[in-house]
C-alpha cells in the first residue's frame, strides 16, 4: 500500500526507466568484467571476447552451490552473538536488536573452508565457476527481491522505506519497498549486506590466489597484496559490524533488487576483478613500489576507519569521552551533527579514505590496462551519487542545521577540490 500522496519521496536514480535500465546494465556489466578479465586483451571498453551461451551461463550445481552457500552463512548469523546491538530510532520511536557475530562468521567460513581444502575441496576450481556462479546469483537475487516486494504488500506504511514506495512497480521492485524486512528476528538486509557478499567476495579471492599459485608455483606479490588488502577490508567490516546500523542503507534505503543484486552478485564478483585480472595478467611488482601501495592504503584505511568510528561512535553515545570534546552543531530534531574531527575535515572523510583504498587495490594491477581500474571508477560514480543522495537526506532532515554545517564545511569528498 503506498504512502499517502504527500509523503512520497523525490524519485531518485532517473525513476522508472532509471532503474528498468540498471536492472538490465548492472547484471550485463558484471559479466562482460567476468569475460574480459580472462580475455586476453582485457580491455574495458572492447567488447567482450565472445558472447556466452545459456549452457555456459547455467549450472544447476552452480545454483545448488550459491543456495548452500547462503545457507551455511545464515546458520552461521543465527548461532549465538558475543554481542546483541540497538539499531537507530526508527518511525514509530521503537530500535531493532542485531546480532553482532559477522566476525565469527568469516573466521569459522575460514575454518570451514580449510578443513574443506584439507579433505580434497578443489578450492581452485572456482574461479572456472565464476561465470555459472554469477548467473546463479543474479537469478537468486531477482527471485528473491520478488519475495520481498511481495512480502512489503503485508507490511504496515510504518514498516516502509521512504524512498521505494512511489506506487510504480518497477521503480519500487529496484529501490525496495520494506525498510527492514524481517522474519522472526533474522533481518534480510542487515544479513545480505554483510555476510554472503562480503565472505564470498574473499572466498574468490583466495581460490584465485591458490590457483597462481598452482599455475606458477607461487601467488604473485601483487595477488597477495590484493588478497590482503580487500581480506582487510572486509574483516574490517565484520569487525565493526555495528558500525554498519549508522550508515544509509539501514537507515534509510529499502531492500529491493538493488541492493539484494548488489550484495548478493555484483560485491563477490565485481570486486574480485583485481585478482581475476591478476591470475589471467600476471604483473611484475618489485618491493619498493609493494611498499608505497600498502603506504596508500594504509593511509586509506586509517581516514576510513577514524571517520566511521568516529561518527558511530558519537552517533551511539555523544557523551561518550572519545567525541564528547568534539564541535557540534544542533539540530532541531535533537541529534548533534558533527563539525570538527574527521567530519570537519569534509562532509563525507569516510568517502575519501574508501576512494584512497580503492586506488591501492587497483595500482598491483600495473597502469597499462584500465579493467583493474574499474572499481575505482565504478566506486568514485558511486559515492558522488551516494553523497547527493545523503546530502539531499540530511538536508530533508536538518534543514538550517544542514546548510550551517555546509558552510562551516563547504567540501562534500575531497578537502580544496570537491
Ligand atoms: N565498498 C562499497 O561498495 C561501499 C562502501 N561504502 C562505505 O560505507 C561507509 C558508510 O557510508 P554510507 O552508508 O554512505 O553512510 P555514512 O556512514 O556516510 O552515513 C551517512 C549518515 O551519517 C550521518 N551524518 C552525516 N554527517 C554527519 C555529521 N557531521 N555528524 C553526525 N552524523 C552525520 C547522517 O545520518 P544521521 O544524522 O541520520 O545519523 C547521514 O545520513 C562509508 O565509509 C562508505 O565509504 C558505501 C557504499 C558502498
Ligand atoms: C551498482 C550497485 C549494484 C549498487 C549497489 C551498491 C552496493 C554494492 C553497496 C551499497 C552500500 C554498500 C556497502 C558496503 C558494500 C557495498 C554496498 C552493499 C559495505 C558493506 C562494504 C564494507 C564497509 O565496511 C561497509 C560496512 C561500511 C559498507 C556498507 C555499505
């Protein structure tokens, strides 16, 4: 049931046909990547090497494997958390309880996997799984964000996201009608967001990495500093799980097929592109050059982390002494914006470390093609388009408050530049 006329939000990513056309060119896009990083070329902008058939594409083992997959990892989010989390204050002033074991996810997937390896699991053979297991993804992801739009029609309007409920079909089905559809207490969008995507995503990762190593005796130095660099990525977000019930998909974007393709599909296999590239573009990386890559991301990462702490932390408890001597700006919702620290260093410091991040992982790749650089351009498109949406949001919610701290910090990314 749609919200009443005047409470609609504005329609975001070109409305209908926006989202009809990303349906379409987000799935397209992931396997042309798939194809031309073991084409020999490579190139970005070529087509691909060939166009694959349907008996390429579909695998019922591939299905059986992706749906296994996410059932492990389901069982493994309902066992027992160190730690249980409030969600932010929602509509109806109530706060969802999250469990907090992504962390102990990853660490017994990786028990699990090397016990697997142990006993004979032929990890290696994945990445020739890579195009059957993508497709098998998309299709999970399509059916399931039916099951969610058909499950948001039994939901309250109080359970509804602002932005996914326009009343046209299409557009909702790719935003998401339901802010945080559950059953019982397993939250679908706190799940996918973290755990199938994210551990699946390093899973590819290390079977590209074992099987250089079977093909050349030894990973490469830029395949382990790739593996390294995105293994602490995500370990970063497992571990800071919490910190994820702060940031715009949970506050505020329903679950639809965008963000159910994105974890689900487009996370495990665009963002592998670097090591698929790798184990098909073997590159020389000497160590002086390895050493100012991980410099850069090291620094990345620090902007990234600090930033995220920061705000989550001030967003938990503002009193609490590592924020609490921080500038703020009031609101007249009553939460505090934050105008000094990371966050009066630009509008969104969280953004730019990521970007800084995404660099590193791309330069192993060497400079002479740009597929690897992909995510980075891919990410950059991303979080301009993300930090307008946050900005229209923010603006929404704190008006004068919103356009004071605008201008006590006038950059949105990047400090002198944008
Ligand atoms: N690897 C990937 O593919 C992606 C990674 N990311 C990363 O996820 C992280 C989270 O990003 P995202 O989800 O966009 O949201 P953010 O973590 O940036 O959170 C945005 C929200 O933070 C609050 N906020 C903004 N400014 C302030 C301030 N000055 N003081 C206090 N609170 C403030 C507002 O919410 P409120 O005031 O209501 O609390 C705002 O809506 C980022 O590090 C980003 O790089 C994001 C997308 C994709
Ligand atoms: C083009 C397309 C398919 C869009 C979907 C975007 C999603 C892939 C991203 C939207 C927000 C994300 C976040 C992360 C991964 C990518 C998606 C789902 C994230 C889990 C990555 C790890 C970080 O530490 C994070 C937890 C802060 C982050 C949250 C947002």
């Amino acid at each position: 049931m749609a919200p009443p006329q005047g409470s609609r939000a504005p329609l975001e990513f070109g409305g209908p046909l926006g989202a009809a056309a990303l349906m379409l060119l987000l799935p397209v896009t992931m396997f042309h990547l798939l194809l031309v990083a073991r084409s020999g070329p490579a190139r970005l902008l070529g087509p691909p090497p060939y166009l694959p058939g349907l008996e390429e594409l579909w695998s019922p083992w591939a299905l059986l494997l992706c749906l296994t997959w996410l059932g492990l990892q389901a069982a493994l989010y309902l066992l027992p958390a160190r730690k249980v989390a409030e969600g932010q204050e929602l509509k109806d002033k109530s706060r969802l309880r999250y469990p907090i074991n992504g962390f102990q996810a990853l660490v017994l997937t990786a028990l699990l996997v090397g016990l697997g390896v142990s006993a004979g699991l032929p990890l290696s053979a994945l990445p020739e799984m890579l195009l059957p297991l993508a497709f098998a993804a998309t299709l999970t992801a399509f059916i399931f964000s039916l099951l969610l739009y058909l499950k948001a029609l039994l939901a309250p309007a109080s359970a509804l996201a602002p932005g996914g409920n326009s009343g046209n079909l299409i557009y909702d089905f790719f935003l998401g009608r339901e802010l945080n559809p559950r059953i019982c207490s397993f939250d679908f969008k706190y799940f996918c967001e973290l755990r199938p995507g994210l551990i699946g995503w390093v899973l590819i990762n290390l079977a590209l990495l074992i099987q250089e190593a079977e093909l050349r005796g030894s990973p490469s130095l830029a395949m382990w500093l790739v593996n390294g660099f995105q293994l602490l990525y995500v370990g970063d977000a497992l571990w800071y799980e919490e910190a994820v019930l702060t940031t715009m998909d949970i506050i505020h974007d329903g679950f639809g097929f965008m963000l159910a393709f994105g974890d689900l599909a487009w996370v495990p296999f665009t963002y592998s592109l670097q090591a698929q590239f790798l184990l098909y573009h073997p590159q020389p990386l000497g160590w002086p050059l390895a050493s100012f890559i991980c410099l850069i991301n090291a620094v990345g990462y620090y902007i990234f982390r600090g930033a995220n702490s920061q705000k989550n932390t001030f967003r938990k408890n503002p009193s609490d002494p590592r924020v609490a001597d921080l500038e703020t700006i009031s609101t007249a919702t009553g939460r505090r914006l934050l105008v000094s620290g990371w966050w009066g260093m630009v509008r969104h410091p969280n953004y730019l470390g990521d970007l800084i991040m995404a660099l590193a992982w791309s330069l192993p790749c060497g400079v002479f093609h740009l597929l690897p650089y992909f995510y980075f351009l891919y990410f950059t498109a991303l979080l301009v388009h993300r930090e307008d949406r946050d900005e229209r949001q923010c603006r929404q919610k704190y008006g004068l408050a919103w356009h004071e701290y605008c201008r006590r910090v006038p950059y949105r990314i990047v400090p002198y530049i944008y």
